[in-house]
C-alpha cells in the first residue's frame, strides 16, 4: 500500500470510482472488490493496524492510510491458531470482508458477523456470505478478531487485559460504523450477529458500555450470556464452565504461562511480546472459552449484567440448535468411551445429591447409547435451559424472538462419526443454511428451501427489528409460553421449547 501524502492524484482516483462500481472510496483509501456474479466481494481489508511486535496485546490502532487503490478480492491472513486452519496463520490478521449485492439501491441493512470457533479457532474469510446477502439485499460483514492468547491474555497491570480480542470486534464495529455507507449500507442500522464464541461475545456486547450506539439489533445463535456446564460433565472432575471469567482469574493464568515461558517480574509482558509465535501457541488452550470481566470493556461479568438488567435495548433473535451437545460429548467420547457403566458415575459428578432424579427422568433404556442420553441431559441441563433463561430476561426490556433450529438430517459439520450418537441438530449445525462454508454448499434441495427461509427471516429482522414480513412464517414474540419458531425441513412452525427440553425439571433442579 502506498501511504496518501500531499502529492496524492484525487482526480485520478475520483475517475477510477466513476469508470468501475468495485472501487469503494473507504476512510483510509481505496479499494477495488469482485464481481462473483452472485455479489460483489471485498475480501481482506485491513480494519485496524496489524497487531504484532510492540502492538502485541495492545488495543486495535489505527490503519496507515493508503492512496492507490488496493484490490481487495484475496482474504487476509487468519489469526494464529492451532488446527487445520491455522497453516498461513499470522499475526497481521485485523481484516474484514464485505460483501454486497450487485444491485445497491438505498441504504442497506448491515449484518456483522463474528465467528464461533471457543476464541480460539477460525476466521471470518471462512464465511462465504454471497447468498445471505444477495437473497436478503443486505450488507454482509465477517471479522478477524485475535485469537487465544493473542486475543484473551491477561497480566497484572497489562492495559487491556484479557478482551483484545472483544477490543478487535468493537474496532470493527467502528469501522462499520465509518464505512458502511460507502458499500450502500446504513451505519444506523447495524445487527451484530454470530454463532458460539461469536454469539457469547455479542451477548457480552449487549453488557458493554463501550458498545453503546455500535449496533442497533443483535441474533445470537447458540450463545447464551447465561450459559453454564456444571463440573463432570465432559469427563469426571472436569471443572465447570461459563464463557466469562474475572480479570483476576485470567491475570493468573498469564502470570503462569508466562513463568512456564521464562518470563518473571515487571518487564514479563515486555519479554513476551519477543516470544514467537508457535512457542505461545502452544498455551493458547489455557485463554480459550472465556472473557474476562472486571475490566474497561466488561465492568460487570455479563452474565450478572444481564441479571442486573444493565445491557443495551435492542430487538432480539436468540437460540440454538436441538442437539448442541452432541459434537462435545462426542468428543469426550473418544478420550473416554462413555457406556452405560458410566452414565450412574457422569450423573452422580455433574448432578450429586439429585442424580437419581436426573436418571429417572433421564432413563438410559429411552437412547440409542448411553453417549446419546448424557448428550440429550447436557443438552437440556445447559445450553437449552440457559438460552431460555436469557430469553426470559432480554424479553422483559426488548423484542425477542427465539428459535430452535431442529434439522437432524443438516450437514455433519463437525466431521465426527461415532457410532450410537448421530450428530442430528448439532452445535454449528445451522451454519451452511446462511453461508457457504468454505465456499462449499452442502445442503440439499429441501434444505436450500430451509435456508432460504432462514435468510429471509434474518435479514427480515436486520431490516426493520421483527422477522415476520410477507411470505415469512408467522414468528410470534417470545414470551412466558416458552414457544420458540422450529426451523425444520418442511417443519417451520412454533414449538414448545420448554416442554422439550423439559426446562421446569432443570428450573426446579437449580
């Protein structure tokens, strides 16, 4: 890139927007999308400085202003990482991708979408959003934002610790905020949206005084802000689990790895920031599945403001899928076959003093497998349970909607095979009915149907706060009915949430 200076040719550029409609005139400078013949794209585009050496768990700075323009159709380097994703990974990893239809008449709605992934894995580029936003006529935004313990490190006395990743999607939002117009979007009608870790930062973000003014709508898909795993419930003795944890809580941690990194006493951050990459990588599992709270961006742990209710008045989507858990326990499955031997034991860890009363409501002869019962109980005990109780709060000060997205037969996306416990409506399963997941589409006629019903009701709601407008299935208020709108082939229609996963048994239970 080169930088603007006072030599910079304007009419030169002016003359390149008026010949060709890929070249966007952004804040910092110009770039030039592509033409996909679905949509236009414009992929890698740098929304804050990249965050390496002396910027190393610093706040997002500003983008060095450029003057020529900059072809923006090649995504940008995913944030470090383990896994497959993770090869190509680097540091210089703040971009965003935009996608827009090809036919822009006023301005558009402005979907922002942050990746699931435990704040640890995945990217933005991963989302191919050319359907959402052609079919919807919306303005499509997926966001990098630091990872592990690039992004969630904590230390005594370190601005900004434990949320650099939460600061990364806020700098975003303010890019958004800045820039949309220039795509044909309306920076006064942003909905945040995301899935997972994603849905669990927007919730955290509806908490954020910080945020305020940022978005103006939200969807949270399998991301409670009340979500909680009680202790034994992956493998005896496993610790409970909430997607918030004090500043305290994570400095610890960082003061841990960075001894165990050989890096003590004041100037330990300082030292860090030399350490490379794959050597930190390697505790980036100890900053996974948490914020911390205690700090400028989280004062109060989101969980407790929410309970408080101190979070921004905005209409509501939230829910999840009707078999969350079963890509977890799957998992656990394989460290540890889960038989019908220890499902007494996994009760009597996760549940103590009121397991016989889990088993028999919970009687392991109604599964297909011992792994398929404890996944129906975690299921329920948790992200079920929990979502309503979210619900039941936000819909006291705003608009809800809430949904189950219940398709059985959806693409296996999280690759397990393990016998006696199908994946159904998995964790993550909804996601290829709004984006091409890698750019591959892999869902059936029936279930493009499925999808295109599900777009029309996102986008719906981006548009005017309420997903029900014409041809969409009728989708009522949540209230204290409990009913949720199914999202199944063939099958749109509300259902008993509560009834189902059998929430009074665990309201009564806690």
């Amino acid at each position: 890139m080169t930088r603007r200076d006072s030599g910079t040719s304007w009419p030169d550029i002016a003359a390149q927007e008026a010949g060709d409609p890929l070249v966007v005139e952004l804040c910092t400078g110009p770039v030039r999308g592509a033409d996909t013949g679905t949509a236009h794209t414009f992929t890698g585009i740098p929304y804050a400085a990249p965050p390496v050496g002396p910027l190393r768990w610093r706040d997002p700075q500003p983008v060095a202003p450029w003057d020529d323009v900059v072809e923006a159709t090649t995504p940008g380097s995913l944030c470090p990482q383990l896994g497959p994703f993770g090869e190509g990974a680097s540091e210089d990893c703040l971009f965003l991708n935009v996608t827009a239809p090809r036919e822009r008449t006023g301005a558009l709605p402005v979907l922002v979408w942050l990746h699931g992934g435990g704040y640890t894995v995945d990217g933005g580029s991963l989302y191919d959003a050319q359907r959402l936003a052609a079919q919807g006529d919306v303005i499509v935004v997926t966001v990098n934002y630091r990872l592990g313990i690039f992004g969630y490190f904590g230390h005594p006395g370190l601005p900004g610790s434990g949320n650099f990743g939460l600061a990364d999607q806020l700098a975003s939002l303010r890019w958004v905020r800045r820039n949309a117009a220039a795509f044909g979007g309306d920076p006064g009608n942003v909905t945040l949206f995301g899935q997972s870790a994603g849905a669990m930062s927007a919730s955290a973000l509806l908490t954020s005084p910080a945020a305020a003014g940022l978005f103006h709508k939200v969807i949270l898909q399998s991301g409670p802000g009340l979500l909680h795993w009680g202790e034994g419930v992956m493998f005896p003795n496993s610790p409970a689990h909430t997607p918030y944890a004090s500043r305290a809580t994570v400095d610890a941690t960082g003061v841990r790895v960075a001894a165990a990194l050989g890096c003590r006493g004041s100037d330990a951050v300082e030292l860090l920031r030399h350490i490379p990459v794959s050597d930190l990588l390697e505790h980036t599992g100890e900053f996974a599945n948490h914020l911390a709270y205690g700090t400028p961006l989280l004062p109060r742990d989101p969980a407790e403001a929410l309970r408080r209710r101190e979070f921004h008045r905005v209409p509501v989507i939230s829910g999840g899928t009707r078999d969350e858990m079963r890509p977890f326990i799957g998992g656990a499955s394989l460290l540890e076959p889960i038989t019908g031997a220890r499902y007494p034991e996994l009760l009597r860890h996760s549940f103590g003093d009121d397991a016989d009363r889990v088993a028999t409501r919970y009687p392991l002869e109604d599964y297909e497998s011992a792994a398929m019962a404890w996944a129906t109980v975690t299921t329920d005990a948790s992200w079920a349970r929990d979502t309503a109780a979210a619900n039941r709060l936000l819909a006291r000060h705003c608009p809800v909607y809430a949904y189950e997205f219940a398709d059985r037969t959806a693409p296996n996306v999280n690759g397990m095979e393990i016998a006696g416990l199908p994946m159904g409506a998995a964790h993550a399963s909804e996601l290829p009915y709004l984006f091409d997941l890698l750019g591959h589409d892999l869902l059936t006629p029936q279930q493009h149907q499925l999808g295109d019903t599900m777009i029309a009701h996102w986008t719906t709601f981006a548009r005017t706060g309420d997903p029900n407008g014409p041809g969409n299935p009728d989708w009522p208020r949540f209230d204290h009915t409990g009913r949720v709108l199914q999202f199944a082939p063939g099958a749109v229609h509300p259902v008993d949430h509560r009834a189902r996963h059998q929430c009074d048994f665990w309201d009564r239970l806690r």
